[in-house]
C-alpha cells in the first residue's frame, strides 16, 4: 500500500479493504482460542476447559504487553511515515524489538518461578490444578514467540503479508491440535505445544518480514535492536493504554472468576471458558475496525489532514453499532447450536446459553471503546487514551461487577457486564466528543 493511499484514497473505499482484511486476520488468529477450546472440551473435558478459562487472565495480560509496543510502536512508525522520517521509523521498529525481547525474558521468569502462588490467586483449585499446571507452564515458556507484531505490518500499509502472516500458523494449529490430543494422547499439554508450534511460525514470518524482505517500507537489522530512550518512552506511553485495558481486562476476568466458581462451581468456569472464545471470535471485527483506522488517523494526523481524521473516526463508530446489531440477532437466535457444538455436557451448555443472549444485548455498543482509543492513541494523545482505559475499568466495570457479585447469582453477574458495557461506551462517547480534533 502506498502513502498515498492512505492520504488520497476514498475514504469508504480504504476503511473497507483495511478493516475487512484486517478482521479476516483477527479472525484466523482467534481460532487459535476457538480451536483449544473445541479440542479441549471434547477430546479432554470440563475441567480441562476451565483450567484455560482460569489461565485466561495471564495469556490475556501477555497480550496487553505485546499490545503495548506493538500499538506504542506502530502510532509512531505511522506518524514518522507521514512526515516522511524514514530513518526514525527504521529505529522504531529496531527498539520495539529490544523492548519485546526483555518484556518476555522478565514474564517467563517471573511466571515460571511464581507459578503456584499465581495460579492459586487466578481462582485454580481442585480439579482443575492439574490441567492448569500442564497448560500454563507451557505457554508461559513459550513467551518469547507469542507475537508477530501483525499491527506493526499494518502500521507499514502491509495488511497482505499481515494476513499471511496469521493465516500459516491457525491452519497449522488446526492441524496440530487433534493430532497432540488425540493420536499422540497428550491431553492439555498437547494444545499448549501446538499453539507454541503454531506461534513458532509466526515469529519466524515477522523475522523474515522486518529483516528479509526487501519490499519492507522499513526493513532493519541486527543493528537496529537497542534501546532508544526517546522512542522507547513515546512508544511506551502510546501503547500504555493498551496495557492497562488488558490489565484491566485481566483484572475482571480473574474477579468474574472467582465470582461463578462461588456461584456455579467448576462447571460455570467451563461454560465461561467456551464462551469467551465464542464472544472474543464475535468481537473481532472492532479490533478490526479499531486497527484499521489507526494507520489512516495516524498518517492524516501526521500529514495534518484533521477532517480525513475525523470522518474516519465517525464511519467506524457507524460500522460498529451496524455489526453490534448483526451479531446480537445471531447470539439471541443461535445459542444453543453454538454450545452444542462445543459441548456435550447439558450443565456447561445451559450456563453458556443463557449466557451469550444476555450479554448480547449490549454487543451493539461493544466497539465505541476500542475505536475512542484507536483516535487517541494513533494521534499520539497518551493522557486522554489513559483516562479513557482506566476511567472505564476502575470506575464502571469493576464496580459493577463487584456489586453483582455480592448477589451469588449467575444471572446477574452477566447482567453486570451489560451494564457496565453500556456505561463504558456512554463514557467513550463522551471523552471523543470532548477531544475531539
């Protein structure tokens, strides 16, 4: 993709092809979670399908790490190239990687040799502690290749190679995962080695991407990778909302767990862990949406094409109220085929049902958060994407949860998470429109 494209092309035209690309390799990336869950459940069995839903917040805190300076790192990399700054994309790149490399040493360490203590305070007990202890070690040894940096490739324009790029290791994945779990008999452990197996590939694209290739806008080297004090501080605090949203998200997820095994015990977890696979493939169009955008609000932001920025932001809140509606009528409709085919257990396929029509209900609002924060972090506003990601956890959705939690109810822990989805893009709103460029 061109520079120009970004700046010239048709905007409706351009928010297509970025966004849809995109989703299709958010897509084919969440099937890594789709495909364990599927494989778990059925080939291993409910307690081993809690156990990666209890796991959840670790693999998701990782994420928010490898979000951080990949998001941090592909505002600025845009932003260089739109003000035709070549050489200080180049070293943006080069520290994203110094940065990666000691980010993961410290979380492999750290996790490995903290291990019991942290999986007793995610909510691990009973039958589930085996399944955990193969499943979490696994990936947290695997740290290192967890990451591609996709988003930075399409901070470059290079959504193709993006795609590629995502599609070799779910397909791999898909094939792995059966033959771990049922030919090789390896149970849980089988599914962490073939997502390792799997992300392998990834890290080995990106490496030939950044270092290889010669049609790479901002091809490295080995010298490229040290630490820039400047950068490094601008892509941290760019990418720093990200992080404290999956923090946050971490956060909730390992208090909502703790509340339904209260609630409904092991099986409750279960139906939990099937059903953020379900909602996290739903929701990946606005991370595609919001990734979509970011090199358009970036490249216009920085070549000062404030009114391209603001129509941008305007189609993708649009196209995320018109999907919300569009996934809420399925999840209202197709529920139960949904759980039945990923399990067979009638307790985990009741909870997981009622479930997912009760959070639907706030899906049509579900991307207002991702896209605010797409706008203020690819314009580098770090303070306000800040506010936006603790205001919204710390002063909503934690609240809430907390206060349905005190009712031991299933039911309502999920009616929580509506209203607080509904409160938190009310703020999201509100924060843009103030903000606004």
């Amino acid at each position: 993709m061109t520079e120009n494209r970004l700046g010239k092309q048709p905007l409706k035209s351009l928010l297509l092809t970025l966004c849809t690309q995109t989703t299709f390799s958010l897509i084919l990336y969440s099937m890594y979670g789709l495909t364990d869950a599927f494989y778990v459940s059925r080939g291993v069995g409910g307690y081993a399908s809690a156990a990666v839903g209890v796991f959840s917040p670790v693999t998701v805190l990782i994420g928010g790490i490898t979000t951080t300076v990949g998001t941090g790192t592909g505002s600025v990399l845009s932003r260089k190239l739109g003000a035709k700054e070549q050489d200080k994309a180049a070293d943006a790149v080069g520290c994203m990687f110094f940065l990666w490399i000691v980010c993961a040493g410290l979380i492999t360490f750290v996790g490995l040799s903290l291990f019991e203590p942290l999986i007793r305070l995610l909510g691990a007990a009973g039958q589930i502690l085996p399944y955990i202890r193969d499943y979490g070690k696994i990936l947290l040894a695997g740290t290192l290749i967890s990451t591609g940096f996709s988003g930075v490739m399409r901070a470059n324009g290079d959504i193709s190679y993006s795609t590629l790029q995502w599609s070799l290791p779910v397909l791999l994945n898909m094939v792995l995962d059966p033959i771990f779990i049922y030919v090789f008999h390896m149970g849980i452990s089988g599914a962490a080695l073939a997502t390792l197996a799997s992300q392998m590939v990834s890290m080995l694209t990106s490496l030939y991407y950044f270092f290889i290739r010669k049609k790479t806008p901002c091809r490295i080297s080995i010298r490229h990778i040290r630490f820039h004090r400047a950068l490094a501080g601008e892509i941290i605090s760019v990418g720093l909302p990200s992080f404290l949203n999956n923090l946050g998200s971490s956060l909730i997820i390992t208090v909502f767990n703790h509340m339904l095994r209260a609630a409904g015990g092991p099986m409750a977890l279960g139906a939990y862990a099937i059903l953020s696979r379900i909602t996290s493939v739903l929701f990946t169009p606005f991370t595609g949406i919001m990734q979509g955008i970011q090199p358009i609000i970036g490249y216009n932001y920085g070549d000062r094409n404030y009114k391209r920025v603001r129509d941008t932001v305007r189609c993708a809140f649009q196209a995320d109220f018109v999907y919300g509606l569009a996934i809420t009528l399925f999840s209202l409709a197709g529920a139960g085929l949904v759980f039945r085919l990923f399990t067979s257990q009638e307790e985990i396929r009741m909870i997981g049902m009622q479930a997912l029509r009760i959070l639907s209900l706030s899906f049509c609002v579900k991307g207002f958060v991702q896209t605010a924060a797409a706008y203020f972090q690819s314009t580098g506003n770090a303070r306000t994407a800040f506010l936006l990601s603790v205001g919204s956890i710390c002063f909503i959705q934690l609240p809430v949860l907390l206060a349905a939690g005190f009712l031991g109810n299933i039911t309502f822990l999920f009616t929580a998470c509506v209203v607080s989805d509904l409160a938190a893009a009310a703020w999201a709103v509100r924060i843009y429109q103030k903000n606004k460029l």
